[in-house]
C-alpha cells in the first residue's frame, strides 16, 4: 500500500507529542490534504510502517490545497487594488471637471 511520508512522518510527530491520530488526522483534513492520502499513511502508521525515501511505496508528496486558496487570494486582491485604482481615477476625474465648470 503507497502512502504519503509527508503526512506519515506528521502524524507520527503530533502523536509522539501526545495527540491523538484522530485529532492529527483531522488536522491534515483541515489543511487541505487528500482524505485518502491522511488514511493510507493512518494505516501505515498503525501497522508499524517505515518510510523509505525514494521508494516505490511513497506516494509524492501532494500540495495541499492551501496553495490554490492562497494564489485565490492573491487574485482577488490584485483585482480589488485594480478597481480601488479606477474608480479613485474617475472620482479624480469628476472632481476635476466639477471643479473646471465651477470657475
């Protein structure tokens, strides 16, 4: 059976500090890791696995989806700053004009 070593080795450290591997597992499902990779590497870990690097039962290591909220994020900012910018523009405009017709 593959299992991811990231999520293997981080569910080995948050239960050697004590915590639970529900509670671990729960936290790599929250940050966005794959449900299946979390319970193969569970598995692994309650049978007594050892990670070998660059064997073929390591599954590469999977970004999780924080990435993708984060390069999200970054969009909608770069867009929020692009129309913040452009109505600031026009309101300058309009005040200009307002203030040419006044004189």
């Amino acid at each position: 059976m593959a299992f991811n070593e990231f999520i293997f080795n981080g569910l080995k450290q948050a239960i050697e500090k004590g915590e639970s591997l529900e509670s671990a597992m729960l936290s790599f499902y929250n940050a966005g890791y794959n449900k299946i990779d979390i319970e193969d590497s569970a598995r692994a870990l309650q049978r007594g696995a050892i990670p070998q690097e660059n064997s073929a039962n390591v599954v590469s290591k999977v970004s999780p989806k924080r990435e993708e909220k984060d390069t999200l994020w970054l969009y909608i900012t770069i867009v929020l700053g692009v129309v913040f910018l452009s109505l600031s523009g026009v309101l300058i405009y309009l005040l200009l004009q307002k203030q040419q017709n006044g004189l």
